[in-house]
C-alpha cells in the first residue's frame, strides 16, 4: 500500500478511546502506525481487556474510569455500542476539556445525537461519526491498523453552530482522512436511511435466514453446515456479528429499517409471485440487472474482484496456475 | 495441499463434457491435475468457447456437436443449465454407448430426473449428480482444478435399478471423490428442500437485497455502492452469479424453494415486529444464537476462519503483523 501520510508527526495532542473493542483497538493500531497521537489513553469496562490491551501496548495509558481516560483529551472518540453512549456522554461530561472534540463511531447518528448531544458541555464540539467498517470478530484482539484504510467516514456534524465548530470538524475530517478513511459529510437523517439499506436490512435478513435454518425439522443442521457452500456460509459471516451492537442499532433505527424491510418485503413477494407462475423473463431480468451493481463496487474499490472473496481454493488457484 | 491421489493413472477411458463453463471446465482442469481421464471430450455451443478451449488445452478433444462429444464416452457430464437438460438428453441418447454413464451437476434434482430420465436409453446409467460448489463468475475462464476440492457432491441415484446401477454408482462416487470431493448419497426430493435452504433462498433473497436497493429513490445508486462495506457488499457476490443457472433452478425447484422462503417470510415478519416493539431481548437472542453456526461451519472446513472472509485489509494485516 502506498504510504500516504509518510509524516509522522503527530496531528492531535491527547486522544481518549472509550471502549477497547474492534473498533477502538483498530483506531488505536491505526493511529500508532502514523504516530497520529502524542498520547493515547484508552478505557475499558473489564478489567480483562484493560490488561489485553496495556499488554499489547496499543495505547500510552490505560484507565479503569472513563473520567480519568478523558481528561485533558483533545479528542474523545466513543466506541461504544449505540444503546450505552448517552450514559456514557452523561458520565464523561464534568471531565471533558473546553474546546475538546467529542465523537464517536456509532451505526446510526439520530438517535445518538438525541442520546448524547443534551449531555455535551458548551465549549466542547460534539461531531457524530461513523466509520463504515468492520468484521464479524469483536473484541480487542480482533483489531487491525488497516480496518478504515480506502473505507468511508461518514461525519453528521450538528447545524448552525459557528465558527469554531466548523473548523473541529475540519481536524475530525483531517483526522480520519489520516486514518485511512474517505470522509463525507451527510445529514444525520440521510446517513440512518442510507445504513438501513447498506448495512442494517442486510444484516437482518442474514440474521434472520440463519435462524429460519437453525430451526427447521425436515432438514438438519448438520445438512445446513455441510452443504453451505451453495451460498448460505455467505450470510453466516455478518450474522457472526456483535450481538449486542446489532439490538442497539435495530431499536435505535427502527424507523429507517422498518421503512427499507417494507420494501425488500415487496420486492420479495413479487418475487415470490414470479417464481410460483414461473414468469422466466421476471426472474432473468432481475438476475441480469444485479450484477453490474457488484461490479461498480469493485470499481469503486469496496470489493475484492477476485471470485468467492478470494476464499482459500481461489488463491490456490493462482498460486497453481 | 496434501497429495491424496499420487496414483495418476487413468480411472476412467473417456468422459465427455457437453457444456464449458464454470463448471464444465474446473471439471476439465481436475480430471487433468489427477490424470483421471485417458481421454477428455469436450462440446460447447459457442465456437467461441470451443476455441478457447481447444486453446487452454484442458481436453483431449472438441467437438461442434453434442452427439459426437458422446460417442464412445464412458462417462458423460452434462455441465448445461438445469433448463436445457431435457432437450440435451434427447439429442445425444442415440450415440450413447450401452454400459455408459449419464450424469449431470444441476442444482435441482427431482426436475432433472423428470425431464431427462425418459430419455436415457436401456442399459445407460443416468446417475443424477450435483456438486456443491462454485463462484460468482461463469464461463470457460473461470474455471479452476480445486473448485469442488473439500466440497460435498450429492449424487441422488434412482431407485431400484439392480446390480450393474449401482456398480456404476460406485465408479461415480470414485470419480468425484479423485476430483477432490466428499460424496454424499441423497434422495432427489431431499436433496431439493436441502439445497432450497442452503442455496437457493438465499441466492433469492441475495438477488432480491441488491434490486431493492437499486430502485430507491430516497438512497442513491452512488451511495449504496460507497457505503457497501456495512454489509451490502457480501450480498452482490451471490447476486452476480449466472442469470440463466439461477432463472432455471428457481423455475426448477419452485415447490421447495416456496415452502422455504414462506418460513423465511415468516420468521423476518417476527424480526419486524420485534423492532417495532423494541423487543430488546428477541433481537439479542437470535443475534447471539446465529453465531454458533457459522462456527461450526468453519469447522467443518466449509468456509474460512479469516474475518471479512481474509479479504484484502485482513492478508495485509496478517503480513504486518
């Protein structure tokens, strides 16, 4: 990978990390790799991941109250699950810095603005973010340095509010942008819509054919596992998620998710129409149509091009031929 | 890989494959890397494909028409869509040669042995075959010698067909498990509801996802192709798959394919109204139990442990590290 920031120097004092999972982890690595930060001080609710993570040597320091982790920090990222930011916000609020950046890194930006942005002290920017990547694996050792490189961060600043904000979120945008990340900037509302479709409806309906499958009768599970190169292991690996991350983004976006499943429910039972009168063309156009969607993302260098992911056997393949 | 089959001498004397594409010519390129065939006889429809064969040099021979690729085959492979086999079978019975063995690798089996079992003539050995395996890509270039190595190749023989069937059966059975596959001895009707859930739906439901989010109007197409890394993405790559194939086996298996995608329907409206409701634990409690089986899917060798599938950020991480 082309180094793009080949300065090192640091472009933010102090940085505070709330949580120490995927996500916190892998902005950590990633800001280590460019030496983004002149400190950084993490906090984790167990005492198992404070310890994973001071071991790793990861962040500078490591504090078991997010009071502490916060103080003197320039910027405060929340990389917690959605369902707990406005008691964390509501926590950390007497210790933030004026003029400190507080942002987070949630799956839906309305509801966290309404959750956190009433705890937010005057004089400290509150920047709602969301950084569109991730794996199935959670925790802190899944974290890695290149999770947001190419990547987009989608900002929802907060309207009409000045000067000074304006140009934190400048240093929000810079900061990603040195984290690997693409930044936009988008409308909270507009951002909740766009993810329902992208990423919440997608992970329902894989959530919802793995249970459909674990529970039926007259096919085992066993023939479920054996025989799920056929398509279903694709699903399995978002349904893999966090467990807990993915109910706070369901009850937190229920409006938008709702909205986009009404649809995909339609557009299914069309389908579903089309197979029972067995309509050849319904079915071919549909099929046709979809694939030149998969190629823009390549394109747009959000896919791998390589067939099956680029799962073992195609790799052999290469490395074969 | 480990070298289970050092022995290449030939174990059977001549195949023929009607149909070069994805399938047909992984087929081709697994028989070769064993040397499991003295001589492989090729047909394609396009001259297209057949000079690009012929070119590749993965068979012995090709032929511009189906009837003489037969001749003389001991083992004859019908690589075609599921939609085309009648019509196949009909042509190549008169220059089948007695003691011959018929097969396919369709993905439906109950319709495939209605349409070509009448015409396989006395003394052929139709054995209905479908290995469970494949990519996203289709035609002559995609295809590779490992794509059904560790993949199960469901055979679902007809009933009551004496001795010399089910001789045939076992050469059968050898020959996938020589190409690289576990073989798995199943009955039409079930092998249909098996794949239904496995394969099929969610083949359905990948195609539904992706023209859901190609017709909104709220969601732009530039935007769903940006932020497809949120999940959306791994539902393209089943959605790319050949149109034709996927239009025949819907078309094909529709019985299965209905029954199980009205469970589906049903267990997705129970999700929705979980979100209405905010049915914290509902959600929680399918999200945690989803986890579980794709672990035992990687177990089972069906699928790889990497996050992201090991798409590129993850190799990059792994060779950082």
């Amino acid at each position: 990978m082309q180094d793009i920031f080949p300065d090192t120097s640091p472009i933010v004092d102090r940085v505070a990390l709330i949580g120490l999972g995927l996500i916190g982890t892998s902005l950590a690595r990633a800001m280590r790799r460019r030496g983004l930060a002149a400190h950084i001080a993490g906090y984790a609710q167990s005492q198992k991941t404070r310890d994973a993570v001071a071991e790793m040597g990861i962040v500078d320091s490591v504090y078991d109250t997010m009071q502490n982790a916060v103080r003197d920090a320039d910027l405060v990222i929340l990389c917690v699950p959605v369902g707990v930011l406005g008691a964390v916000a509501q926590e950390i609020a007497p210790a933030l810095k004026p003029g400190a950046i507080v942002s987070d890194v949630g799956s839906v930006k309305k509801a966290v603005i309404e959750s956190v942005g009433p705890y937010v002290p005057e004089g400290v920017h509150f920047i709602p973010a969301h950084p569109i990547a991730g794996t199935e694996h959670s925790g802190p050792f899944s974290g890695f340095a290149e999770l947001f490189d190419e990547r987009w961060c989608v900002l929802t600043p907060l309207e009409g509010m000045g000067q000074a904000y304006a140009e934190a979120v400048d240093r929000l945008t810079h900061f990603w942008s040195a984290c690997g990340a693409h930044v936009e900037i988008m409308e909270a509302k507009h951002h909740d819509l766009v993810l329902a479709i992208t990423s919440h409806v997608p992970h329902l309906i894989a959530y919802n054919i793995v249970g459909t499958a674990a529970d039926l009768e007259d096919v085992t599970r066993s023939e479920v596992i054996k025989y799920s190169a056929g398509g279903f292991r694709d699903f399995t690996r978002i349904a893999a998620s966090d467990p807990t991350m993915w109910r706070d983004v369901f009850l937190n976006n229920s409006e938008a998710v709702l909205e986009m499943l009404a649809r995909f429910s339609e557009d299914l039972t069309a389908l579903q129409r089309a197979i029972r009168w067995k309509d050849a063309d319904a079915l071919y156009n549909l099929f046709s149509r979809t694939r030149e969607i998969r190629r823009s993302i390549i394109e747009a260098g959000q896919e791998t091009p390589e067939p099956d992911f680029g799962r073992s056997h195609g790799s052999e393949h290469e490395a074969d031929d």
